[in-house]
C-alpha cells in the first residue's frame, strides 16, 4: 500500500488488528482505480542507464530564487535580520560565471538567470569526477564576494536523472569556508540539465511546471530529521449526491466518500464510507517528513469510490505545514484542536470546462460541496499511535451565531437570450442559502 501508516502492524489485541485489517481492504479496494482519477500527474521519462559516452557536453543550469539566507538559527532570533546583496555563482569544470544582483535583493530573492557551459570530446572519467557547484555569495564584501553558502551536484548523478535533469528543485546551502561546517546558510532553487552526445534536451509543459517537488536535495555532511506529520480525519459532512439516485437506499445517501491526503510525494488515504453524505472517518494519517524542506501545501482530498471506474474527485482543501511546525516549535498546540475546513469545487451539474480545476483547488470553486472536521500535529517516532483509527466522540468546535446582509443593487452585462430575459440571485455561505424572490429583468 503506497500510504504511510505508521506501525499500523504492530497493534496489541485481536480485536483492534481484525478491525484495522477491515480498514487496509477497503483501502486496497480503493487503490487501483485512484490511478485513473482525475488528479493524474504526468508522466516522467525514465532515463536508461547506459554508459557515458565520449564527446560534447553541455551542462545548463537555470538559478531561479533563493530563501532564507543566513544563520538560521541564532539569526532567527536577532531584532534586525541579516541583509545581503545576493549573487549567483556556477562554477562547472573549471569554468565559472555568476548572475546580477536582483533588484529587490533580500534574504529572498529571485535570479531567473540561465548560464550555459559546453564542452568539447570530453572523456567519461572526466564527467564521473566532476561537479557543477551553485554559491550564493553576498556582493557587499569588502575583500569581494563574501560566501553565504554552496551547494554542489554530481554531474554524473545528474546525467541519470529523468530527462538528465534536475528540474525546479530545492538545494541546501552550507558553507565551510573556514574547514567547519556551520549548518544550513539557506536555500536555492535551480534546474540543471547534463547532455552528452545525442542527447535533446526535453521541453516541459504546463502541467509539470504545477507539480510541486519541495524536497530539499542536501549536502552529504548535513544529516536530515524525520519528523511525522498526522493528521486527525475525524468526519465529512454536507457532501453533494454524486452516484444515482436509484443505487442509494439511504435519504443521505448517493456518496461513498473516503478521504486522501498528499504531502511532499507522499500520501495516505483513509477506508470508504458506503452510501453516505455525512460520515465519521475517525483516522489518523501519518506521512513521514524529512526535514528541512520547503513544500508548505499539504493537500486533502475527499473522493467518491465508485465501483469498476475511476473515482469522483468531490473537491479539495488545502493546510499549511509551515504553520504546523511554527506551531509545534513555540509548543503551541491550537492545531490539535479540530478545525472545520469548507470544502468548494465546481457546480454539481458541471462536468467540462473548469470543473477538473475547480475540484482540485488549482481554480476557485463556485460552488460548496461539503466540509472536513480535521486536526494536526507533529510527532516523534515514539509518540506516533500503532493504530490509524480514533475511538470516542469527535469534540466539534463550538458553534456561534452570525448574521449575513447582502445589498443587490444591479447587473450589467448578463447573457440573456431570447427564451431567458430574466435571472434570479442566490446568495449563499457553506450550507446556508437565501434566493431574491424579486427577478432581474432586462432593461434597454
């Protein structure tokens, strides 16, 4: 199973094994047709591995921005953060070239700067040794520029990446100019492309450039933390009727909802809820994270499972993970407290145009289709539960009465045909709604 439960084997008693076993079926009922959903991502070349070959190199390196520079621990904690006036250097088989200074230099930055470096009858041995090395250095240094930190990639490493690249990633800056490493200086996006004889370089599309690859790629002397992001799923209510009417045999039914979370590549999904538009999930999903790294989306789907075909993506909401560790770093634990988070998508009857995009949360839905009761935390490995589900009552939030005024005043531009030259308005929040009973008509 491709989520990560955390210890969900290791449960003491029969009873509770027998009933997280229950759950693991539903979910490997549920896993070959989520590869159909909706939410497909593209596919990746895979790059054969083959042996280097002797000739013309190009090595192409795309620096696009870096975030927070500096000391980032005692540097963090100063009145007036560290300033820099940033600059790029690539530094590839001995040949180097470096960027301007942005215009609004900070401790966050943006380069968007492509520096080319080629090659003439290169051996392979020369490419299995080599490095191409990214500093961000500050331009104020009285002796030149000072080193704020480095990050280097093996070239060869790079060449059998998917498409010979490295593309949009996050690299961690160290810098150990004085023979002592003082730990992560800060971060820096970049693409970096090796091409050997014939190879082409491939062209991205759209849609990969949506994809979010925040994991940081670190140096080898700096020794990452694993953390585990879990997230309480403890019910979903107020779901739209997705499947017909005539399969459901319950008022509140037309739904079999479950709930799937992706986080930094990784995910976890909880058990299906059959024939029901308000169910209480009542699990736990634990992704495994390793820190640093700069991915803040983590993304909540709710799904409707159907039978021999690919599930209904209801819609999706999103949770900031940087929030959550400031959170779990100042001991705060207002996150473990269960939130409701609406859940909008497209109009029900809606199936083309922007519906895919509504329900994914890449658009702005119209329309609401529900909401999630969920909380958060993060734990050592010892403080994570071996089982996924929760027992109990879920302890809602409490409630508070608030009143909405709406003035309508005019429309302009409305698409009025001939068979409609009327409209009416709909004012609505979450479940709540108020219909004008008076007509927009059309006025010359």
């Amino acid at each position: 199973m491709a989520s990560l439960l955390t210890g969900a084997l290791n449960l003491a008693g029969k009873g509770a094994a027998a009933t997280v076993d229950a759950v693991e079926e539903t979910k490997d009922q549920i896993q070959s047709e989520e590869g159909a959903s909706e939410d497909k991502k593209p596919e990746v070349a895979e790059v054969p591995r083959r042996r280097l070959q002797k000739g013309d190199y190009t090595i192409q390196v795309h620096i696009i921005e870096c975030k927070d520079l500096g000391d980032q621990g005692e540097d963090k904690k100063q009145e007036a953060p560290q300033t820099f006036d940033p600059v790029a250097v690539v530094e590839v088989m001995g040949k180097k070239q470096h960027s301007k200074v942005p215009e609004t230099a900070t401790r966050d930055s943006i380069f968007d700067e492509v520096f080319v470096f080629e090659f003439k009858d290169v051996d392979p041995d020369v490419i299995e040794t080599s490095q191409c090395k990214i500093s961000i250095c500050d331009s104020k240094g009285i002796f030149g520029k000072k080193p704020i930190g480095s990050f280097s990639v093996d070239l060869t490493e790079n060449y059998y990446q998917p498409n010979h690249e490295y593309f949009r990633r996050w690299m961690a800056l160290s810098c150990n100019a004085t023979g002592e490493n003082t730990g992560i200086r800060g971060y820096v996006m970049a693409s970096v492309v090796v091409l050997g004889p014939g190879d082409e370089q491939h062209v991205h599309d759209d849609a990969e450039y949506e994809i979010e690859n925040d994991e940081v790629l670190m140096p080898a002397d700096i020794e990452q933390n694993i953390k585990h992001l879990t997230l309480s799923i403890w019910k979903v209510e107020d779901l739209p009727k997705v499947d017909m009417q005539f399969l459901s045999t319950n008022a509140k039914g037309g739904c079999d909802p479950y709930v799937k979370v992706e986080f930094a590549g990784q995910s976890a999904k909880t058990a299906v809820h059959k024939d029901t538009r308000e169910a209480r999930i009542m699990e736990k999903l634990t992704l495994g994270v390793r820190e640093p790294i700069m991915a803040k989306k983590i993304k909540v789907m709710v799904y409707d499972w159907d039978a021999g075909s690919a599930n209904d993506l209801i819609a999706t909401t999103f949770l900031d993970y940087s929030l959550i560790r400031e959170a779990d770093k100042t001991g705060d634990k207002s996150w473990e407290t269960p939130r409701w988070y609406p859940l909008y998508g497209a109009p029900k009857e809606k199936s083309t145009g922007d519906t895919a995009k509504m329900n994914r949360g890449t658009l702005e839905g119209s329309c609401y289709r529900g909401r999630i009761l969920i909380s958060a935390c993060i734990l050592a490995e010892d403080d994570v539960s071996p089982s996924p589900l929760i027992s109990g009552e879920p302890p809602f939030p409490p409630l508070q009465n608030y009143t909405l005024e709406m003035d309508l005043y005019s429309g302009n531009a409305l698409p009025a045909t001939p068979l409609r030259k009327s409209f009416k308005v709909e004012c609505a929040i979450g479940s709540c709604r108020q219909q004008f009973v008076d007509e927009l008509r059309e006025t010359r």
